[in-house]
C-alpha cells in the first residue's frame, strides 16, 4: 500500500501470491451493456498491470430500484459477464444494495509468482515508456454528458474502455518489463508520477507521441473537462515541467482522469521496440513509445 500500486499482494508460498483489487463507479456511457463491459474491464486492468493472471470476481452493484427498470441492471450484468467470459474469469458471487445512484464494479482476486510481480517500483535510468491505450476518455464522457459527443466518437472511445488490457499484459511479461502502472483516475501525468517517485527517477515525456482520441483537445477547449482533471492538476501538477511548446489544451489531456485506460510500461530500450512489435501484431494499434526514464530529476516529469 505505501508505494500505490495497483492492486494489493499476499504472499502465500515462495511460488504463490495472491492479488486483489476493487472497482465500482457509476455509469461512463448510456447504453447498459457497455458500461458492464466497461466496468469490468477497468476493475481486471489492475491485476494485469502487476502482471497477474485474473481467477475470480463478486459483482458490486448499487441500484436504484425504485426509478430504474430492472432490465437496466440485466443488461448491465450480461454486459460484465461477457466480459468475464472473455477474460477467462469466474464469476462467484457478488453483492447489491438499494442506493439512490446506479454504481457497479468487481472485486478481483488473481495470482503470480512473487518473483515474477510487475510493480510501479522498478523502472530504472534508460528504460523507454510505452503507453498501449489512446487518452481523453474522460474528457470525451463529459462531453458526452453534455450532448457535445457524436455517436461515433462515442462508439470509438466505448470501444477502447471495454477493450482488455490482458493481452498487453501477457505480451510485456513474455517481453522483459521493469515496472508497470495501468492509467486510470490519477491521469497519465499522475500514475507517471507515482512510478517516477517509487522508481526514484525522473521522466522524460514526449507529448507528440502521445496516443490521443483526436476529439478530447477541441472537447477541453471548449471547457469539456471533468473535475476529477482539475483535481490532478491541482495536485500532480508541481512535479511536471512543461515546455513552452505543449498547448494548454494538451495538457488538459495528459492530466485527464481516465477510465479503463492502458497499460504504462517501463522496459530497456532494446526489448522496447521488439514489445512495441508484438503489440501491433495483437492488433493494439494504439500503442506508443511515450517517453524514456532519466537519473534525475528524482519524482519529476518534464514534457516536451
């Protein structure tokens, strides 16, 4: 817990940990089916991040019964045990109460090998930064709550959030990796931050290799933010230095709390390009070099 990681670890055995974690959040998109795949793709990233493999999960859910329809929540649960399935995860019970606002996530359990664990720890000076997942999910759900978003940019985003991050995951461990955090409320300027200070090094990103949904800088433009990135701001911002070249709107972006987001890997330089191979060739076409670690500053990002 002292270093943030992504999900807790309990040592079982010399040759067995287990991993958990636990996500609910209330509804990123209209149509029900997609917000359970969504749910349950955000909640299994973490284990994937530590280089787990997902076994189980309980359902959370909070629904308001006496306003919604029921048949919102079955599609909700159809939606999240698809996803499941896909995942290769066994459902094995869960929880619901009543509750005036509609929320629903998993806790997980997975496992691994102790010596084996990825963690937001072990970068080390040289390492490159691949990102496997574009940002402005959140951006782009405000502007959906605002009728700002197209049914295309909708379709696309809902796309990339219900999509696993298992792949990436399995294709970074067979590839050599360092330190590992998947992006999700804390932004990319956030959850890079946390793996610079805990790694005890400073990052270089380069902000036009970012992947980005092309929508969300005109949506921040315009105001589309959510309050969650003011908040990252706010916080994380003292430790990034900017250059004068990165537009406001960009850095809206960077700072943006995502939803589901990818995977942000720290590994050689060498085993970077043949990771960022593998991943185009498993049809993550999103996936980038982002940046590279430096000696110092220690727990700082500079942005070019």
């Amino acid at each position: 817990m002292e270093s943030l990681d992504d999900a807790g670890v309990y040592k079982l055995s010399d040759d067995l940990a287990v991993i958990q974690t636990i996500d609910f959040f209330t509804p990123i998109v209209d149509d029900p089916y997609d917000f359970g795949q969504i749910a349950v793709a955000n909640a299994l990233s973490d284990i994937y991040a530590m280089g787990g493999r997902a076994l189980t999960a309980m359902n959370i859910v909070c629904f308001p019964a006496k306003s919604l329809d029921i048949s919102v929540l079955k599609e909700i649960l159809r939606g999240g045990i698809d996803k499941m399935r896909e995942a290769e995860v066994t459902l094995i019970g869960g929880h619901s109460i009543e509750d005036a606002e509609l929320k629903y996530g998993l806790s997980v359990t997975g496992t691994a090998h102790p010596k084996h664990l990825v963690t937001n720890s072990g970068a080390r000076v040289g390492d490159k930064l691949i990102l496997t997942k574009p940002l402005g999910t959140g951006i782009i759900s405000t502007a959906l709550k605002a009728n700002a978003a197209s049914k295309e940019t909708i379709a696309k985003v809902t796309g990339y959030m219900a999509s696993l991050n298992k792949k990436a995951s399995e294709l970074m461990q067979e590839t050599g990796v360092h330190a590992c955090t998947d992006v999700t409320g804390f932004g990319f300027l956030g959850h890079a931050s946390q793996l610079a200070r805990n790694s005890n090094a400073g990052i270089k990103v380069h902000s036009g290799s970012i992947p980005f949904f092309t929508e969300a800088p005109d949506f921040a433009r315009q105001g589309l933010c959510p309050g969650g990135l003011h908040r990252n701001r706010e916080f994380y911002g003292k430790l990034v230095e900017f250059s004068s070249q990165v537009p406001e709107n960009m850095k809206d972006v960077l700072f943006d709390p995502q939803t589901s987001g990818g995977l942000l890997v720290a590994l050689p330089p060498d085993r970077a390009q043949l990771l960022m191979e593998k991943l185009k060739e498993a049809g993550i076409a999103e996936a980038a070099i982002v940046g590279e670690i430096l000696e110092s500053p220690a727990g700082k990002i500079i942005v070019e």
